[in-house]
C-alpha cells in the first residue's frame, strides 16, 4: 500500500509551507522566475485537499530549464523525467521533505493559465469549492489506495468547473492575480 489518499480539512499552515518554499525557490533561481504561485486545492482558503504544497513556477522557454533545473536539486527537489505531461517539467521533494509538488509551466501557456483560473474562481466561488471538497473526500473514501482512480474520478467536477471559470473570466475581465513572486 503506497501513497494512500487522505483530505484533511483546510490548514492555514499551508500557505505558510508555501510562502517559505516560494522564499527559497526565488533566493536559489529568481532570475529565470517570471512567476510563481501557489496552486492546487491547498492554495485555496477553505478548501480541504490532500496535504501537498503545489507550486507553478511560470518561465519564457520550457526548453532551456538548467537553471532551474539545477537550483531545485540543491533545495533537494528531483527532476522527474518519467512525468507524460509536455506541458510541465515536474519536481518532486526528497526523502524526509514535505510533500511538494512543483510544475515549471510556459508563461502565458494554457496549462499554466488553467491552473491559476481554476484556483482563482474557486478562491471565489464558496458553492463550488464546497462542491469540489464533497467529491474529493467521497472518492478519497472510495479510492484511498488507488491514487490514478482519485484522480481520475475528480476530472468531471473539474470540467464542471473550468466551464464556469470560464464564463466567469470573461464576465469579470478576469486575468492572472499579481504572482506570489
């Protein structure tokens, strides 16, 4: 039994873990940053997730990320090169580490832009963050030692979402919110 999925309630301790990584991330390679934020269920006040720091780390050219690259392995994050999402380069955390998960994403591109629509709408929508919460704990409690059909069984709510967001972004005028950079 590896990695068993477990939602905890919301943790103001999560933005905290965040902003210290940020801190390091941006004193070791800030110069190859243009943006970085904090992302995922934990990035969203109220919202119960599983315990994992995300972080997106936005740059001009997904191709050229030595820099990158080499001052998360001296924080002790590992290049994950068995990742099959193209849109990303992936990070994990070593041994001993808080979970963390960081996503280096093209600036501007739509994977790096879905994630910051999708935080900030539920940042902002308390119905379906509620919504999104009910439906990770029941599939947590379903598939606590089966992580792939978790995550599988939250792309409908997610879609659900994103559509919303969606029409939301463009009621508002809605655009990325300053970075936590």
């Amino acid at each position: 039994m590896k990695d068993p999925v477990f939602i905890e309630p919301y943790n103001n301790e999560w933005a905290f873990n965040f902003s210290e990584l940020r801190n390091e991330i941006v004193n070791q390679v800030g110069t190859a940053i243009e943006r970085i934020d904090h992302i995922g269920s934990t990035a969203v006040i109220g919202l119960a997730a599983k315990p994992i720091i995300d972080i997106q780390i936005s740059i001009l050219d997904l191709d050229n990320i030595e820099e990158i690259k080499n001052g998360l392995s001296k924080l002790g994050f590992h290049h994950r090169i068995d990742n099959d999402d193209l849109t990303k380069r992936y990070f994990r955390e070593s041994q001993g580490m808080n979970r963390t998960h960081i996503h280096v994403r093209q600036s501007g591109s739509w994977s790096e832009q879905f994630n910051l629509l999708f935080r900030d709408y539920l940042r902002e929508h308390e119905i379906e963050r509620n919504e999104y919460a009910q439906v990770k704990y029941y599939l947590a409690n379903q598939y606590r030692n089966q992580r792939e059909q978790y995550i599988e069984g939250k792309s409908e709510i997610i879609w659900s979402i994103i559509i919303k967001a969606n029409r939301w972004s463009q009621e508002i005028g809605w655009k990325p919110s300053k970075p936590d950079l």
